[in-house]
C-alpha cells in the first residue's frame, strides 16, 4: 500500500519514559460550560453550593452537548464568564477545593448492555475526545448504526506529546478492554489499533494482551507526523480514503483515541465521570517535564510552577502540540478536557517570510495531495472557486507544508484563514 506523505519530526518525546504523576490538589479550579465542539452547558449550580467530586455542575441542555461534572469536591465560589478560543463568552463555575475529594453518592457504574446503553453512557460521562479533538465521544458512537471497523489511535505524531504512550505503557488493560467493550457493544467484528513505531513498548504490551481477543489486531505505523490525524490513521491502519465531502461515519468506522477508550473503560467500571486528565508539560521553557495527572479545570500556571517553567524568558505557550497546538496568550487558563499538551517555548527568532521560490516542496509533503501554495494564491485573491476546486476542505492543518518551505510561507494558517470565505454548509 502506497504510504501517505508526511514530515519527520525531531521527537522531544524527554517524558516518554517518565510515569504519570498526580499535580497536587489545586485551591480551585474553574469550569467552563464549553470543553467540547457543540453548544455550552447551563450552569446546574449556584454560588455557595457545596459539591462533591463528580457532581453535575453543568447540564447538557442541547442535543449535542456533553455535562461537566465537579473535578474537585469543596463550594462554588463564584460563577463568572470565560472567554473561548473564538471569542464565545460562556458560564465559568469556579469550586473553592475543600481538600477532600469526596466522592458523589451518585457516581455509580452505569448498567450497560447495549448500544443504546453505552451511547447513554458515554454521554452521561461527559467523554470528549481526549486525542485534542474534543468531539463527544457519544456523537461518534451513534454516527454508525452498524459499524464496520473500530479504529483505535495510538499513533500520538506530535513532538513532546506523550500522555497516550504513557497510558498504553502503564495500563494497557484498559485500552483492551476498553476496545472489547466497544466491539461487542456495537457488534463490531474487527478493531484495529495504530501505533506508531517510536513507542517500541506500547506496541509490545497491546499485542501481547490483544492477542488473547478474536478481531483486534495492533498496526506499528511508521513514525511519520502527521501519522495521528484520523484520515491519515484511518489509510493506514484499514487502507480506506475518506473522500471529500464525507467522514469516516460515511465508510462505517468509528476512530476513537486511546485515552478515550480506556476511559469509557473506567467509567462503565467505577461510574466516575471525566473530571481529571493527564496533560504532557514540556518545552525548552520547562526545567522539569512531566506528565501530569490534573483536575479538570486546575489553571496552567500550576502546571507550569510545578515543572520549573522559565516564565522571565517565556515567548510561546500552546496547548496541545507543537504542530497543531492553539497558542494561548496568557498561562493563566483552565486545562479543558481536550487538551492533552501544554508547550512553554523560550524566545525564538521567527524568520520573515519571502516569496516563493515555486520549489515545491509543501506539494511534496502534503498528506493529503493538496496544492498548498495554490489555496495560498487562492486566498490571496479571495477566489472561492480556486479555492475549491483545488479542494481546500480537505485540509487538516496539519501545518506540514509551511513547516518544509523554504521561504518561511505560513501556509498552513493562511490555508485556516482561506477556509472562512467559504459558504457555511
Ligand atoms: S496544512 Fe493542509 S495543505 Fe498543508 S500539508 Fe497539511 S493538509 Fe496539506
Ligand atoms: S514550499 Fe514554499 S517556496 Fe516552495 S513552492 Fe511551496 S510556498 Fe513556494
């Protein structure tokens, strides 16, 4: 099978061989009523109300939503507005810890013995995908009535990133049972789960317990970025393209990331929602680098204290990865439930870009065959039907192709930026 092109990365993977440790109990988190793709949560709660670890504190009141749940047990302490990404205000339920987490009396392992069950179930969870995507897990196991394959992506392409190798590494029991769960809950004959090479150990793990389970099979990937990306894990771990205009619900796959996985695991086990995550801090700002295990909503700045972040020489901070990560102007934000990295980068000379050199290269290793310097000139002269006709939905922003060119071009942000002159669907 022809491979898809890619990029390869310097790995900085210095967390890979660390265990995952618990961050302190914060003082307080805060919780914002959107840490999923969908609409905002209604605060269930109001100031002065004490609340245990696990309690409902925001309702999912649109079909799509997911709730959020108390990640630490103590009072709320204020309810305030938090500002998303794309400039969305929503409620902000902010919890005084009382230091105790307490468990609520209501967290009980879910009885499931269907699909239907198990599609409640994971609403009820709060599950997003904890790959970064943080698309409800519920949504994507409803999207197929009778799937053909489950896809499980362990591939973790980014450099730093380590927070899936290390679950696969330290509780590789989940991943699998977690996987039958799903299989035989949604009478799925065949998973397949992709792991790239660089994680020698996580492969070795799965396919040793994986063996004892008709239908699953471990995939090594080559250590190729962006290996991670679902179309491109998808190719490579069943050889399916997803074609343009179509998801990978349309050719009957479901892909859901390891840590996802395990998860829903857990919570059919212990009824304990998502209220925590482990988070990978590194960066050449940060003396310490760890994987962190934090209650949602704990504020970066802890995260960034506790690893000996250089803050006096702090240029750059993304949450997730070094190639797709959002860049955040300030550490002081809650750890959502999507975000799986946060990089603290030092100063460093950004070079201007100069024009193109028509070299070829973001062509050369565009995974997906687009022409990025077209969809660059596409955009440039506000031509929609360039635009599509060279196929921009395709895009992933995986930023491979400003990543290679030679004249510092930001494609791939020009690429997103592109994307909003189209009509909305
Ligand atoms: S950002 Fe888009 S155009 Fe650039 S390499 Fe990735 S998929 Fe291709
Ligand atoms: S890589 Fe940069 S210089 Fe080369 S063709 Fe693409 S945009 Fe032009």
């Amino acid at each position: 099978m022809k491979r898809l092109s890619g990029i390869h990365l310097p790995h900085w993977k210095r967390t890979e061989e660390q265990p995952v440790r618990a961050l302190p109990l914060p003082e307080t988190v805060r919780l914002p009523m959107l840490m999923h793709t969908g609409d905002p949560c209604q605060p269930a709660v109001k100031k002065g109300d004490h609340v245990l670890l696990g309690q409902l504190v925001g309702e999912a009141v649109s079909e799509s939503a997911v709730p959020i749940h108390a990640s630490v047990s103590g009072t709320v302490s204020a309810i305030t507005q938090y500002r998303t990404a794309d400039g969305t205000e929503v409620p902000c339920v902010e919890i005084t810890s009382d230091g105790e987490q307490r468990i609520f009396d209501g967290c009980q392992p879910p009885s499931v013995k269907s699909r239907d069950d198990l599609i409640r179930a994971a609403r009820e969870s709060g599950c997003v995908g904890l790959g970064g995507s943080g698309k409800p897990t519920f949504l994507k196991l409803a999207a197929v009535q009778k799937p053909q394959m489950l896809i499980v992506n362990g591939a973790e392409c980014e450099p730093y990133l380590t927070s899936d190798s290390r679950l696969m590494t330290e509780h590789p029991e989940d991943v699998i049972e977690g996987t039958v769960l799903i299989m035989r809950l949604l009478k799925i004959k065949e998973a397949r789960i992709g792991i790239q090479t660089d994680k020698p150990a996580a492969i070795r793990k799965l396919s040793e317990l994986s063996a004892a389970q008709k239908g699953i099979t471990v995939c090594p990937l080559p250590a190729v970025y962006p290996q991670g990306a679902e179309k491109v894990v998808i190719y490579h771990t069943c050889g399916k393209v997803i074609p343009e205009g179509k998801t990978a619900a349309d050719l009957g796959l479901i892909t859901l990331n390891v840590s996802t996985v395990a998860f829903l695991y857990q919570y059919v086990q212990t009824g304990i929602p998502m209220t925590e995550r482990v988070v990978t801090v590194d960066g050449d700002a940060i003396k310490k680098p760890f994987n962190l295990r934090v209650p949602i909503g704990t504020n970066a700045v802890r995260l960034l204290e506790y690893t000996g972040c250089d803050f006096d020489h702090l240029h750059k901070l993304l949450c997730g990865g070094p190639m797709m990560g959002a860049a955040l102007s300030s550490p002081d934000f809650p750890i959502l439930k999507p975000q799986n990295g946060l990089i603290a980068c030092k100063s460093a000379k950004q070079p201007k870009p100069s024009p193109c050199i028509r070299c070829g290269r973001c062509i050369r290793v565009c995974p997906l065959n687009l022409m990025p310097v077209q969809l660059e000139r596409a955009y440039q002269k506000q031509d929609i039907r360039m635009l599509t006709a060279h196929h921009i939905t395709l895009c992933m922003n995986c930023g491979c192709c400003s990543y290679v060119c030679p004249a510092h071009r930001p494609l791939a942000d020009v690429i997103q930026q592109a994307k909003t002159l189209l009509p909305k669907p």
